[in-house]
C-alpha cells in the first residue's frame, strides 16, 4: 500500500511540474508576441515578424530615434533581387515617394509642394490612375517626377504564381503610360500593400525592375480616419532616418495640407531629397 501511495505521488508530481511548465512557456511567448507586434510598423497590413526570409508582408522594427529601422529582410537580403527598402548611408538623404491608387484631389496640392521645395519623388501608380488622369501624369513628368509601377489592378501579387500573369500586371501598365506619354515607362516597380514573395523579387529582377519597399511610412490611406496633420508631423520627423525611402498615400488630404511644413522640417534638420534614379546608380 505504501508503495502505491508513493507510485500515485510520483507520478503526480511529474504530470504537474509538465503543465507548470507547458503553462509558464505559453504565457512567455504571449508576452512576447505582445511586445514583438508593438514594435512592427507596416503601411497598409500589419506585419507579424521581422524575419530573415525575404517573403511576406513587408513590416519595420524602430529600434531608436533617427536610426534606420530593421526590415522583414535586411539590405543585403534584398540586393540579390535588385530590391531596396533604404539606401546603405550615414548621409542625411530621403527619397520620397507616393502610391497613387485613385485621385480623389489631393495631388495638384502635392507636386505644388514639392515643386515649391524643388523635390524629385516617384509616384508608384495603377492601371486606371494612369488612364484616368492624363494631365497629372504629364505634369508629374514635366516637373521632373518618376512614373513607377504600382501594377494594372492592385492586387495580391504573392498569389501570383506565373511569370506570364506577373509580367502582364506590369506590363499592361507600360502599355498605358506610353499611350499617355508617348515614353517608355522605368522599370521602377512596388509590391501592393507590400505583399512579396522570393519569387515575385525573382520574377520583377528578371524583367528589368527594381523593387523598391520603404524604411517610412504611416497610417494615411484611410479616407474616413485621416491623421491629426500635426501629429503627422510630429510622427514623420520623429522616424526620418538616413537613406529613408518614404512611403505618402497621394489620397490624403493630410499630407496634401502639412506637406510644405514637413518638407522645410527636413530641410531644417538637414536632410536634402533625391530621386531613386540616384539610389540605384
């Protein structure tokens, strides 16, 4: 009987000292996945890992004021690729750039700004951007802007598993930019909401891009919930960084209103804008 007692206490014992175990384990890795997602910054979803695969959904980790911040894959990862999320610099440059989905008026605003500082940006457009907005395109280009490849209808380009239906998302927008400018469009490309495989860098590298992600950006792109411009201000001068590719919505009215202000802020801390063109060279 004692020897029973002893084997039931044995036993017990262990199978309470697995759970405690199994139970301090789950709660570790809750806290951290809490203070891991704290840290991710992702235009347009949210990142779940800074990971060293070069696939996903494209996220930041800040890890100090004025610092380059860490992305899904590092400078180095993305190279291969002809990809890029910052340039490798101590120097104080930005190089600005807008996604252009739709016009909804904000953009006449935008390029006034920017000619005003004499900025060079790069307008990642869509299909119907282009074929819907002629006059902005060649205004954008009269005043020295890059026309970039934001792809013919915007969609999840990582399920896009053929080089055939890649290429004619891109393709098809070449095709209406030339018909609008009577030019051969750059071969300046960025993944939808920053959704990316290995083989979609592998497939745009193959056709003669470069990808370009961003290491800056915000939560602009909601119509009905646009940022406070001054704490939009005070968010994007925070985040700058040497080599900063910087990620605007030309939808919001935000950065239509603080843009000037936010430009001669940069300019004051010493920052000074370059085109994408320079990047690659």
């Amino acid at each position: 009987m004692k020897n029973l007692t002893y084997l039931f206490h044995s036993r017990f014992g262990k199978y309470l000292k697995l759970i405690l175990i199994f139970c301090a384990a789950f709660l570790t890795g809750r806290l951290l996945a809490k203070i891991t997602s704290s840290e991710i910054i992702s235009p347009d979803i949210t990142a779940l890992s800074v990971s060293s695969d070069p696939s996903g959904n494209w996220g930041l980790s800040f890890q100090e004021k004025g610092k380059q911040p860490l992305g899904n894959a590092s400078i180095q990862e993305l190279k291969q690729y002809n990809a890029f999320y910052v340039q490798d610099t101590d120097s104080k440059n930005i190089y600005l750039t807008f996604d252009a989905g739709y016009e909804n008026g904000n953009t006449s605003a935008i390029l006034d700004a920017l000619k005003k500082h004499q900025v060079p940006a790069t307008f990642f457009v869509v299909g119907n951007f282009l074929s819907q907005n002629p006059d902005l395109i060649k205004r954008m280009e009269k005043e020295g802007h890059i026309i970039g490849n934001h792809t013919m209808t915007h969609p999840n380009m990582s399920k896009i598993s053929t080089k055939e239906a890649f290429q004619k998302e891109l393709s098809d927008v070449e095709a209406i930019y030339k018909e609008v400018t009577g030019k051969e469009m750059i071969k300046f490309y960025r993944p939808p909401q920053g959704i990316y495989s290995t083989l979609n860098l592998s497939m745009a590298k193959e056709l003669g891009y470069h990808t370009f992600f961003w290491s800056l950006a915000y939560v602009d792109w909601y119509q009905d919930n646009q940022p406070d411009p001054q704490e939009a201000i005070t968010k994007l001068t925070n985040r700058i960084h040497p080599g900063a590719i910087v990620l605007l919505h030309s939808t919001s009215s935000t950065n239509a209103l603080i843009l000037d202000e936010l430009l001669s802020k940069w300019e004051q801390m010493g920052y000074s804008f370059h085109s994408l063109k320079e990047l690659i060279a």
